[in-house]
C-alpha cells in the first residue's frame, strides 16, 4: 500500500536532491557553448542541439566527431550508442510512471537523462511507498531545474564565447558525476559485469576511428549484461 503523497512535495525534494550536480552540469554547459560556436555552429543551432537532445554527452560526442568530418553516419550511431543507456532508463521507470496518461509519459520522456533517472532509482529504494504522483514530482524535480539551467548555460556559453575558458578541468568532472550516478546502481552481478565489460571494451577498441569503438564496447557490455541475467533467471527456480 503506497503513502499518501503530493506532487509538489516530491518535487521540493527532487530539487534538492538533484541540486549538487548543478556544480559540473553548470561549467559542462557552458564549455559546451564555446565549442559549438567554435566549430561554426550559430546560436539558433547550439540551443535546438541542447533543447532537442539534452544530453550533455551525446552532444559533445557529436561536436567532436562533427570537428573531425566523420560521416553523418558515424556521427548518428555512435551520438545514439552513447544515449543507448536512455532506453534502459526508460524500461526501468515503466512500472512507476507507465500508467499515466500519454502527456504525463510524454513530459517524462522528455525529461529523461541521468541525473533524474539515477536520484530517482535510488529514491525507489529509499522510500518505496511514495505514491505515484509524488515520486513523478520527485523526478521532475530533479529533472526539470537542471534541464533548465543547461539551456542557461549553453546560452551563456555560446554568447559569451571567447570570454570564457575552456581549459576548466571538465575532462575529469564529466567522467567522475557519471561514476557518482553510476555507482549506487551497481547492485547485481549483470550490472557489474556489464559496467566491466562497457570499459574493458572502449579500452579494447580505443583505436578505432571516429570513437567507434563505444558502439561496439556498449552492444558487448549490453549482450553480456542480458545474457548473464537470462542464466541467473533460469537458475532461480531450481534453487528454490
């Protein structure tokens, strides 16, 4: 039986919950703002990247990549491999957020990265009887100040340009916030063994042209982490 709740209570918390990631989401955005306009990209089209995809990582995969003159291919698939997680974000929230309404989904699809994702899968395991109205505050919560501050900041950084630096350590700082969203989830043998096989292969493959490498390092870890799960759901019965 679920609590009673209220969305604008799950939505305060949310905020706060998801407040400490404005320290890197903050300089990301704007060093993102730079190198978009740096590579010729007017302002019109550095806010419809951020607006359209919201997704710090794929749209800097695909700038860099862009910079390089790979082909339009390349630079769709591997942008889709690194957004790949977005699905299985998704399949996830289906048992908490699947019965609303089309425009509820709609609006959560919309706000779906992985800062809200990863709050809101730990909050399922802190406070499980949240009802559901109070847990899509919670994630919009999260979701919404932050999705909101990255169209601030690519904006600044984008029309400011040159008045910014872009040597501001952000090659540590993405890797590690992914690293704190990452970690608490890492609670199974499939996940753990996906998340080793994801870096043994981008390790592996890191010659490959055009970071090509990630598509081939995230379908392994993927098929590895499904497979290992299909062997583990086979033996459950016959241990009971």
């Amino acid at each position: 039986m679920q609590t009673q709740g209220s969305f604008f209570r799950g939505f305060r918390q949310g905020f706060w919950s998801g407040l400490p990631f404005a320290l890197v989401l903050g300089p990301f955005g704007m060093l993102f703002g730079v190198i978009a306009t740096e590579a010729g990209l007017d302002l019109a089209q550095v806010m419809g990247f951020s607006v359209l995809v919201i997704a710090g990582a794929a749209q800097v995969t695909a700038l860099s990549l862009m910079n390089e003159s790979a082909p339009v291919l390349i630079v769709v698939f591997t942008a889709l491999a690194v957004n790949m997680r977005m699905a299985i974000y998704s399949a996830a929230l289906v048992e908490h957020f699947g019965a609303f309404p089309l425009w509820k989904r709609a609006v959560a699809a919309y706000w779906l990265f992985d800062q809200p994702f990863a709050m809101t899968a730990v909050d399922i395991n802190k406070n499980p009887l949240r009802s559901r109205d109070e847990r899509f505050g919670f994630y919009l919560g999260v979701a919404i100040p932050l999705g909101i501050l990255w169209y601030v900041v690519t904006y600044l950084g984008a029309t400011l340009g040159d008045l910014l630096p872009t040597d501001i350590g952000m090659e540590f700082a993405i890797p590690a916030t992914f690293l704190a969203l990452v970690a608490p989830l890492l609670r199974s043998l499939p996940h753990l063994a996906a998340a080793f096989t994801s870096v043994a292969g981008t390790l592996v493959f890191a010659s490959l042209p055009f970071n090509s490498g990630l598509l081939l390092a995230a379908l392994l870890a993927l098929i590895v982490g499904a497979e290992i799960e299909k062997r583990l759901e086979r033996r459950r019965p016959a241990d009971v």
